[in-house]
C-alpha cells in the first residue's frame, strides 16, 4: 500500500497490484471520524455516520493508518522542535 499525503488531514491511498484503484480519506469529516472511499467504509460505516450515529465496526484499514501517520508525524514535530539547536561553529 502506498500513501500519499495530499493536504493537512487528507491521504490518497494506492496499492501496486492494482494501480486502478485509489481511495481518498479525509480525516477531517464527520466531526473527525473521517471519511474513505473503500467499499468497506462506504457500505460499513457511512449510513450510520450520516445519521450522526458512530459505527459499529472498526473505522477501515485506511483510515486506521492515515490516523499514525498523522500522529506519528506530530509526535516527530514535537519531538524536534523540543531538541536544543545544533551550536554554530
């Protein structure tokens, strides 16, 4: 599975068996749920988010990973910006 992060909380996901097939996720929708467009999400997990209702079920592989690239890349962030500054010789 490749990822590519497109925006702030927005990833295509591709795989290279099938170059075909794409899904979008944003993880901004739905109050921060976040939204795929896997079939998984789309019969699964959308007809109870539009009703405002959580699912059942585990949120989809993809958003499951976009969410600890997020993290993870915030957990970096944080990380640098808390290590001193290399001396100027």
């Amino acid at each position: 599975m490749r990822v590519q992060w497109l925006e702030a909380q927005r990833f295509l996901f591709t795989t290279k068996v099938n170059a075909d097939s794409a899904h979008l996720v944003d993880l901004e929708e739905f109050d921060g749920y976040g939204e795929c467009s896997c079939e998984h999400f789309q019969f699964k997990l959308y007809p109870r988010l539009r009703l405002g209702k959580r699912p059942f079920s585990p949120a989809c592989r993809h958003l499951r990973t976009a969410r600890r690239l997020l993290r993870y890349s915030q957990e970096l962030y944080q990380l640098h910006a808390s290590s001193p500054a290399p001396a100027l010789q």
